[in-house]
C-alpha cells in the first residue's frame, strides 16, 4: 500500500439516477420536466455573443440574482445562486451545519444529505418518518446542529403543511433550518416556507430550475434567506470557486424566470397528468401517498417493487428504484406527458392482466 492511499480522504460518493441515452426510451426516474424550457431561453440560444465566453463571467451572478429577487419579491442580498441545488445545499452545509451536535433530518428522504454530512464530517441522525411517511415535527424540537428536510419530501412525494414547517422553526431558533423545495412548484400556490421568510432569519429556502422550469441540464439553483444567511454562503463560495455560474446559464436562467405564463401552463399541465396517473393507478390497485409533486410513490400489493421495475426497464420505460429498508417495494415514477404516461399504464394494464 503507497503511504499517500492513507491520507485519501475517502468517501461513499451519492449514485446519481440512471442517465439512459439513447431516443425510443421513456424516462421516468429522475423527475426531470417533460416539456421544453420556455421559449426565451430558446431565443437566448440564437442571440447570445459567443466572443463574450472569452472573459470570466459576473462572479456576483447579477441577472440571474437580479430575476429571481423580483420574481419572489425578496432583496437582492436575499438570493444566492449556484450550480444546481445540489451545489447550494452542499455550501449551505459547509457555511451552516457546524457544530458538534448533530444535524437532523428524516431517515426517508434526499440521500444526498447524508453524503453532504460524511464529506464535511458533520454529525448527523436521522429521525424516522411516521408508517404514512410524514414528518413528525416533535423529533425535531430537541438539541440539534441544524436541520434539513424536503418539501415535498422525496422519494415520498409528502407535502408538510406551512403550519408543521413553522412549529420546526419555533422549537429551532438557534440553529439553521433548511427547507428544500426542489418540488414545491408542483405542491401549489402559497404553499412556499418563504411567506415565513420576513418571521424567521434562520430559515434557508432551496429551489431550482430542474424540475418546474425544465433545465435540469443547465445545472441552476437557488437560495434564498435574510441577508446575513446569505452573505455567511457567498463568503464561502468566494473561498472555493468564485465563478460558479457560467454565462449561458446566467442569460438563460434569467429568461426562464421572466416567463411566468409559459412556467405557470407547464406546471398546471403535469399537475393535472398527476392526477389522472393517480387514479388509473389506484384504479390497478397500487398504493402512494398522495403526491404533490412530480412524482409518485407507488407500491402494488401483489407485485414485487424491484421485479416492475425490471419488467419496466425490460420495455425501455425507466423509473426509479430504491433498495432500502420500509420503501424497497415502492416505484417512483415521474409524472411526464399524457402520451408518456399512456405507454406505462398500458404496461401495466397488461403485465397485471
Ligand atoms: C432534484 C433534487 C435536488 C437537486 O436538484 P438540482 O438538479 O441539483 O438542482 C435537490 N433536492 C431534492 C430533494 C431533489 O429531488
């Protein structure tokens, strides 16, 4: 063994959902948004100054931090930007989850976080769901180093109510307290933790543009918080990569926000393709609970999880699987168009018949 393999700082890295390439496939497992980013960013494309790629770009993210501040009505110096929420979490982490108490999250939930928490060597426990996946907001109100959690949450697709959210901030005042909204788009209007943003100066928001605004492939998410939250972030990120945010991603993220009517339709679209997967899967019988995201999390009591989806992958129709304890009978399957979802329920109707 070479004395250097010693000081490798080792790591279980996170696995990524499976990225198929290829056309004549159906991709359900990695909650991307079916249809196309809207059109401005299209016209971004077309018109962008190529001989700009030549300098360094706006380390401050400005058009981008400037189109998010107007659209959710928050100051300027309450938004901080970064290459995915996956990014943002991962400097909300470093920059607030310090401390020799453990930090707090569900034990269903973004494998990420527990990835995050091993690579920063920050202490950390889990708290389990209820048997109906919800959040019990009493296994968060003792000592902690700061708590994080989804909403929805993922795999589960569970929105907690604004009030459960609130009463976790309550019995939280001393810690940081991050809310990840990778879904909350899809939960409906007014169902954001940032109503709450103006009462509470240590909660972090989280979103991103993969999975409403359709640019997963871009890599662009967002946080946002009182100003002091957000400068402790940028101060990290100024000690690790200054120029996060590339210019395509800056002018095309800023469209992309501008459009509301274009994200205001695609969204209504999937929500209503989730309702109508809902019931022609309850319909053969499967069970979730109820979805109010972009997915859902199904499992059929005659069927193994794993064994549909095999069958599925079989036909090319590619949903997630996760080999964990209480949900390894669960499929989720994301919500994708009418058509899509036609195909897979077909597989079903047959492969059940
Ligand atoms: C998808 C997802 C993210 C990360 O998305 P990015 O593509 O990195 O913005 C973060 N949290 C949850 C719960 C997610 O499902």
């Amino acid at each position: 063994m070479k004395l250097w393999e010693d000081k490798v700082r080792r790591t279980v890295p996170y696995t990524p959902g499976e990225q198929p390439q290829g056309t004549n496939l159906i991709k359900l497992n990695t909650n991307e948004n079916p249809y196309p980013p809207a059109p401005g960013v299209e016209a971004v494309k077309n018109t962008m100054d190529t001989g700009r790629l030549r300098l360094y770009p706006d380390p401050s993210a400005g058009v981008l931090v400037d189109a998010l501040a107007e659209y959710y009505h928050v100051g300027k110096d309450q938004v901080f930007v970064g290459v995915g929420s996956d990014d943002v979490l991962s400097v909300a982490f470093l920059t607030f989850f310090n401390s020799q108490k453990p930090v707090l999250f569900p034990d269903i939930t973004y494998s990420f976080y527990p990835v995050w928490a091993d690579i920063y060597r920050i202490p950390y426990e889990t708290r389990p769901l209820d048997e109906d996946f919800r959040i019990r907001p009493q296994d968060y109100y003792g000592d902690n180093g700061g708590i994080v959690f989804p909403n929805p949450n993922a795999p589960t697709a569970c929105y907690e109510s604004l009030e459960t959210v609130e009463e976790i901030l309550k019995h939280n005042r001393d810690v940081v307290v991050i809310v990840d909204e990778a879904y909350i788009d899809f939960a409906g209007d007014g169902k954001s933790a940032l109503k709450l943003l103006d009462k509470y100066d240590n909660l972090l928001v989280v979103q991103t543009f993969s999975k409403s605004r359709s640019m997963a492939g871009l890599r662009i998410g967002y946080a946002m918080g009182c100003p002091e939250l957000i400068r402790a972030m940028n101060d990290v990120k100024y000690s690790i990569n200054s120029y996060t945010m590339n210019l395509p991603s800056l002018l095309m993220g800023a469209e992309a926000v501008k459009d509301k009517a274009y994200f205001e339709t695609c969204v209504a679209k999937i929500k209503a393709t989730r309702e109508k997967t809902k019931e022609r899967l309850a319909a053969l019988g499967f069970e979730f609970p109820d979805s109010q995201a972009n997915f859902i999390f199904a499992k059929h009591p005659d069927y193994e999880g794993k064994e549909l989806f095999e069958a599925l992958r079989r036909q090319s129709i590619f949903v997630r699987y996760f080999d964990k304890p209480r949900i390894d009978q669960y499929l989720r399957i994301t919500v994708g168009t009418d058509e899509q979802m036609d195909v897979l329920m077909k597989f079903f109707e047959e492969y059940m018949a």
